[in-house]
C-alpha cells in the first residue's frame, strides 16, 4: 500500500502565524479590558457618611474654585467620563475576549489529517479511500483538497509545504 496516514494536524499548525496573531490580538483586548476595568473602578460611587459628604464637598468646592481659576487662565477643556459608555466599553471588550478564546481553541483543535500517496495513479483511489474510511466511517461527511504532483522534485517540495515531507 502506498497511501499512509502521516499525521493530524490543527489549522493552527497550517497557519503558524495565526497563534501569534491571536495572541497579540488577545493581549491588546486585555490590557484595554484592564484599562476599562480600573477606569470604571476609579469612577464608581461609594455611600460616604454625612460628615465625610460635607467635608469632601468643601474641599471639592475649593479645588473647583481653584480648577475653574486655572482652567480660565490657560484656556483647558473640560473632561467628562460617561459611566454607562464605560460599562458598554466593558461589555464589548469581554465579547471580544471571547470571540479570540473561542477562535484559538479552534485553531487549535486537530482535525486535518495528512495523507500521503505515492504510487501507480490507479492505486490512488482505493488506496485513499481506504485511509478516508479508517479516519470518517461510512455515512460521515468528509471534507477534502487534493494536490497532485507527477513530478517527484515538485512532490518534495510540496511536502514541505504540507507537512508531509
């Protein structure tokens, strides 16, 4: 038999640059997630007791007082942090973690099968279907790309391409 199964494979074994694609990619969504997480942390509101509330309302009179004074003597804008826009922020940023954890565990998961054939082109189609059989029993949908090289230099050299090689 000149058909044999060599090996199974991952997409992301395919594609070696996909794994660092999505972890850079992840990262990056984390550390925004991170930013947006200690954002929202920083603005939440907490019930102070009265004596606090008057103490921190004078002194925040103060320094607006002293905020509004510099603020008109160079011309600074304003800056405003929309709650709801931040937890929407949030809730996008986790949607995307897990659409990249998702898509890894994907690219991850084996499920190309390599197989290779070398022999008289009449032993190719028994020969296959044979090693189809044994990896998708009867009644199973399969999937398939076949390569064909006559000339053995370009077989090599697409073995290397393919992993089978």
């Amino acid at each position: 038999m000149t058909a044999q199964l060599i090996g199974q494979v991952s997409i992301g074994q395919c594609i070696p640059t996909s794994a660092a694609l999505i972890a850079e990619a992840l990262a990056k969504v984390q550390a925004d997630l991170a930013g947006a997480l200690a954002l929202q942390a920083a603005i939440s509101i907490t019930p102070p007791t009265l004596a606090v509330s008057l103490t921190a309302a004078l002194d925040l009179v103060a320094q607006l007082r002293a905020q509004i004074a510099l603020g008109i003597s160079l011309g600074l804008p304003e800056i405003s942090i929309d709650l709801s826009a931040t937890l929407a922020i949030i809730a996008d940023l986790n949607v995307q973690v897990g659409i990249l954890l998702a898509l890894s565990v994907t690219l991850g998961t084996a499920g190309v099968y390599v197989i290779k054939h070398e022999g008289a082109e009449q032993t190719f189609g028994p020969e296959m279907q044979a090693q189809v059989s044994a990896i998708a029993p009867p009644g199973n949908n399969v999937h398939a790309v076949t390569f064909l090289a006559t000339d053995p230099a370009v077989f090599e050299a697409l073995g290397k391409v393919l992993l089978t090689g």
